[in-house]
C-alpha cells in the first residue's frame, strides 16, 4: 500500500469469478495504452522462460492474451477496462505410488506416508502455477513502473503489489 499519496486514479484491479474460478485482472485502458514492455532479451523474460520451460510470452494488450503460455485470457472490456480471466485449476493427477512399491521393508512399520498403502499418490504438475504466477509477477512489475502516471479512472488504486515467483518458496511469493 502506497501511504505517501492518496486518490491515486485505478490503474489495475484484482478479482475472482465464482463460476468459472478464474483469477480477475482488470487493466485500465490508459495504462494499456502507454505501458512499458520488457525486451525478450531482459533477463527476467530470459530466465522464466528458461527456468520453467515456458512456450511464449506476451505482453500486447491489443491481444487477447497475456503473460507466459497464454495464461491470462482477455474475456473483452468492462467499460474503462480491459478484462482478463486467469483459470485456476487442480494440478494433482493420481499416480502409481512410487515410495511403497519399491519399499520390500517396512522401515517403520506404519501405512505409506504417500498412499496410506492404496498404492496411488498425487504428483503435482506446478508449471501451470509457475505460468500464472510469473505472468503476475512481470505485470505487476510494468504496473510498478508507470504509477506515477494517472489513469481517467475515477476508482483508486487502494494497493500496489509486488511478488516474486521462484521454486522452493512454499507459497510465500507476495511481498
Ligand atoms: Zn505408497
């Protein structure tokens, strides 16, 4: 949250849509219009996509997509705004217990921790996730650049948020 300005005009929004259980940003079309891009040789466009097999990134919001593998879809404009939905889906896919069916000993004598001796586990595909992430991460950081140019919004922009995206960090990405 900025706390050295007041009334600073929306330039972004975040939301959620129940029905499809997508992520909601909105963009204001002022900030669309003017924004920054990064280079597809920048170093952070350079490193995601290498760190995390990314397929694409787009960052033209004359189009309908946004970020690493099309992971933000533009769904149209909402007056000011421009509207896009981020899909957020299970990751877990059942597979064959790989810890207890090798295990001939029974080290301590208990069900398997990842199957509870059903034999199936849940491995977790993050990439997806990954995607998601460090599309916000790369449009928060555009966002960042540009805030101290007004958009026509007559909504304030009530927070500013920054996050990283990177493997080990359990969840603790917002900062
Ligand atoms: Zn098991």
């Amino acid at each position: 949250m900025n706390t050295k300005e007041k009334n600073i005009p929306c330039w972004y929004e975040l939301g959620w849509d129940e029905v499809t259980k997508s992520l909601i940003l909105r963009v204001h079309k002022d900030f669309a219009k003017n924004s920054y891009t990064f280079l597809d040789s920048d170093s952070i466009i350079q490193n995601y996509t290498r760190d995390f097999g990314f397929s694409s990134y787009s960052q033209d919001f004359s189009t309908d997509y946004f970020g690493f593998d099309d992971v933000f879809k533009r769904r149209g404009d909402v007056g000011e705004f421009i509207e896009y939905e981020v899909k957020i889906s299970y990751i877990g896919k059942e597979v064959v217990c790989n810890f207890c069916s090798c295990d001939a000993e029974n080290f301590f004598n208990k069900p398997c921790l990842f199957c509870g001796d059903s034999k199936v586990m849940i491995s977790y595909d993050f990439k997806h996730t990954f995607a998601v992430s460090a599309s916000f991460t790369t449009f928060f950081i555009l966002a960042s650049w540009r805030r101290y140019e007004k958009t026509s919004s007559n909504q304030f922009q009530l927070f500013e948020i920054n996050t990283t995206t990177q493997r080990g960090l359990n969840g603790g990405s917002l900062t």
